[in-house]
C-alpha cells in the first residue's frame, strides 16, 4: 500500500492511498495515515476510498487554495541516525578540526550514532522549504532512507527523508550536534509512505539526489541503501532501548550521498530526491530569520 496526506481545500488534511497513479480518499474509512498504516499493519484490508485526482496533480507547490501533497505522515518525533555509510564516516573525519576520528569510530562501533531531530513542526512536506540556519554557511541535504515505525518496533512503513543539517555547526565542535540538527525545516519527508509488503527487501532501494540552482544541476549523486552498514532492525534496536517511542515515530537511516562545501545550499535552491518504489521528493531551500 502507498499512502499519502494532501489538502483538500476547504477540508483540511486527508488521507489518501495510491493505486495506478490515482489518489484515493480513504479519510472517512480509515481516518489519519497513521491509523491507516496501524490498521493496515494489524492485517486490516486496504480501504477502497474515492478519487480525488492523480498523484502527479497533487505534486504542486503547497497553498491553501489548491489540493496538495502534505508530508505523508505527521510524526510524533523524529531521530536520525547518523556514520551509517563508510563515505560519510570518511567525508566527515576529513572535514572535522577538532574530533578528526570520531567518525570511523561510530562507523564500526557496536553502538551506532543515534540523534533527535524534532517533531511535525521542524519538518515540511513535498514542495514545501527546508531551512538554513541564518547561523549556518555550509547547510547540505542528507538524502535517506526513512522508516515509520511502530511503538513496539515494527516497521509501519518506508520513505524518503532529507535530513537537512548545517554541517559548519557539527565540525566546529561535535557538542553542536543539536544546533546542526534541530531547527524549522530541518526534516523534509515524502512524498508516500510504501508498507513493508510492496517493499519485501529496503536494501534494494537505490535514492537518487539532484540540487538545482536556476536552471542548473549543480549536484547529481546516487546511492544504493545495500551499501548502508547496519540494518534497519538494529538501528530501530537502540532507538528503543530505555527510549519508549510513540506509534509513528520516523526514523531517518542515513546517508551515503555526500554534497561538499562548494554545493552549499543557497535560497531557492531545489533539491530532488528520488526512489522509484517510493517517488520523487522535490522541495525548495528558504534562508530562516532570526526569529523563525
């Protein structure tokens, strides 16, 4: 089953799940898409629902006037889970100046590096904006696996994630691990949520991620999710080891595509992820004021 949320104008945020390219509104049978993918997970059967028009018409920019995509679901909390890749553990213990080691540390440890990252406020949905920091310089996306899971642990289900981090804040000290991680539209999320049962192996999943300036592609990268080193029941493992979770947490899964200094992400920059199995996420990059 592929689940979305969208807005309906007049309605509000509805439920939809995607047959053939069509949305179908399953809100009145089945409420919330974490109700759905619960209900779904218990063995309920998919809701038939009513069209309410393709998917592709729904992936426009967010207004409250126009029917849109929404993140697919709203997350009680968000973590990341970071060193999942040896070319992240490598890129980041060049890059750092005081902590040169750390990384590789993480990387083959036992423990993996876990993180919060915030709630439904602190992400944005398909076509919305991710943030910069007005503190930051070097803000890159983190293209990745995300997965919804379950307070006891199951996986609910699978999409695309963009944890946006400000990497100048971690590098200049690790202690600002936080500050790089948590702030408005540090998390993008979508554009569906896949069930386990259309997705029987995530390690075949291979995300694609592209930045555009204007009318230039200023970075084009790849990475298959076989290349990751823990599993995902491992990581969701510690994630809830003495950490109760609520029903719908995300859990984003790290990444492999690295985006250098000199592909910093600018205001208006479009950054476009892309898993075949789940869709294509598209979202814009918006400079924060101060006080956002």
């Amino acid at each position: 089953m592929r689940v979305v949320q969208f807005h309906r104008p007049g309605h509000g945020p509805r439920t939809g799940v995607v047959r053939d390219g069509t949305v179908y509104d399953v809100t009145a049978e089945a409420g919330d898409a974490l109700s759905l993918l619960l209900a779904h997970h218990a063995g309920v059967p998919e809701p038939r629902g009513v069209p309410a028009g393709t998917l592709a018409a729904l992936d426009v920019a967010p207004h409250e006037d126009v029917a849109h995509l929404l993140m697919p679901v709203f997350p009680s909390e968000v973590w990341g889970a970071g060193v999942t890749y040896k070319k992240s553990a490598e890129f980041r213990d060049e890059d750092a100046t005081s902590s040169k080691g750390i990384y590789d540390q993480v990387y083959v440890a036992a423990r993996p590096e876990l993180f919060y990252k915030g709630r439904a406020v602190h992400c944005a949905g398909p076509n919305g904006a991710g943030g910069i920091r007005v503190d930051s310089d070097f803000t890159a996306p983190e293209p990745e696996l995300a997965i919804v899971v379950a307070a006891n642990g199951d996986i609910l289900g699978y999409t695309l994630c963009d944890d946006v981090s400000a990497w100048d804040i971690e590098r200049a000290n690790p202690l600002y691990l936080p500050q790089s991680k948590i702030f408005r539209g540090c998390v993008v999320i979508g554009p569906t949520i896949v069930t386990p049962d259309e997705i029987p192996d995530p390690a075949s999943i291979v995300i694609r991620a592209t930045i555009t300036r204007g009318d230039t592609v200023i970075f084009d990268d790849h990475c298959g999710v076989d290349r990751m080193k823990r599993t995902l029941p491992e990581l969701v493992h510690f994630l809830r080891l003495n950490n109760p979770i609520q029903d719908g947490t995300v859990l984003t899964t790290g990444t492999g595509i690295i985006v250098t200094q000199d592909q910093a992400l600018h205001e208006h920059d479009i950054v476009t992820l892309d898993a075949p199995v789940i869709g294509t996420l598209r979202h814009t990059m918006h400079k924060l004021p101060v006080d956002a």
